[in-house]
C-alpha cells in the first residue's frame, strides 16, 4: 500500500500563525537527551563539521 505524502519543501516557513503555534508547541515538548536515555532511546547524532571538511570560522 503506498502513502499519500504531500510535497513538502525543506526550509519552508509557516504558512498562518496557527501552524506557527503548533510548532511552537512541539519544540515545548521535545525530550531532551536524558529524557531519551531513560526510554533507552538516543538523540540524534551531532554532524560534527570536521567530519564534513568544512573548516570552523
């Protein structure tokens, strides 16, 4: 069965002040990496800029 994913733009804004709550909201929720541990869960890894090339300004 195939999901029906809308066209979703990385880096878009919000598009009223409702979704712009809703995001808001959301951030207030996020688990911090204690939180995570406890669940026996990880964070995501840090993309570190020397794994990349990328020199640090």
């Amino acid at each position: 069965m195939e999901k029906k994913v809308p066209n979703i733009e990385n880096g878009s804004m919000a598009r009223d002040m409702k979704e712009l709550k809703d995001l808001g909201k959301q951030m207030e929720h996020l688990r911090d990496g204690l939180e995570l541990a406890e669940d026996e869960r990880i964070a995501d890894p840090i993309q570190l800029e020397e794994d990349t090339g990328i020199e640090k300004k």
